[in-house]
C-alpha cells in the first residue's frame, strides 16, 4: 500500500492496505474506524486480523471475511459438531437441573418427616419430664407422711 493515509485505492480487491486502516503504518493514524480485528458472526471465537480480510482466503463459514460471492457459506457442515456439542451441554443441563429439583424436593420432604420427628420426640421428653415431677413429688409427700407417721 503506497498511500497509508488513502483509503487503499492504489491496491483494490486486496488486503495489502488493512494495517494502514486502523493505524497500521509507523507513526501515521489511521482513517478507518473498523478495530485492528474482525470476528466472524457465526464462529464467536474465530477473531481474525484485518489482513485477513478480502485476501481471497475464506476464514469464516459464511465468507464474511471476503467479497460478497466469493465463499460458499459452509457453516452448517464446520459448525454441525460444534452445535451438537452445545446441544449435548444444553440436555446435560437439563437432566441435571431436573435431577437437582428432585433432590431438593426430596430434602424438603425428609426435613419436614425430620421436623415432626424431633417435635414428637420433644413432646415425649416433655411428658416423661412432668411424670417424673410428679413421682418426685409422691416421693417428697410419702417422706413427709412417714417423718408425721414417727413423730406421732
């Protein structure tokens, strides 16, 4: 590119001027306002350099990397694993899921039965407590009626 400050017209239909774009070139600011990369709309991760941009080597499944009818868009077939995989994760998420609100659901349950056993239990302790205040009271009542019983 021999005009980095020009929009690339002295080298159409390459990518020969991108560096000069996004402010390539030593010392000379750039007049685009594209970033130094480019990321292909269906491939998320595929970020590429803007030299790779209309070089006549289609990057992306789509061919948005290149002219318009230049790439066949092949992204079903490159992007065919990629989407069973998501697919694979989104079931797994589901089952697993399904498989945690069973599990609280059956905590909740075993909480409650926990609950009412430990308030039946309470309830027994409680009762068995008053019996034994009421033995003890007995006891207290007979010494007193035998302490009377010998003094007499």
């Amino acid at each position: 590119c021999d005009c980095p400050l020009d929009d690339g017209a002295d080298e159409p239909h390459t990518s020969a001027c991108s560096g000069a774009a996004v402010g390539g070139w030593a010392g000379v600011e750039g007049n685009s306002e594209a970033g130094p990369t480019f990321q292909c709309p269906q491939q998320k991760a595929l970020v590429l350099p803007r030299s790779r941009i209309n070089d006549g080597i289609c990057d992306c499944c789509d061919g948005t990397d290149e002219q318009a009818g230049v790439c066949q868009d092949i992204c079903d077939v490159v992007l065919a694993e990629e989407r069973a995989i998501e697919a694979k994760k989104e079931q797994d998420f589901l089952i697993g899921s399904e498989k945690r609100l069973e599990e609280l659901q059956a905590f909740r349950s075993l909480k409650e039965e926990t609950v009412k056993d430990i308030e039946a239990v309470t309830l027994k302790f409680d009762n068995k407590n008053r019996e034994l205040d009421d033995i003890n009271r007995q006891i207290a009542d007979k010494r007193l009626a035998y302490v009377d019983t010998r003094r007499t």
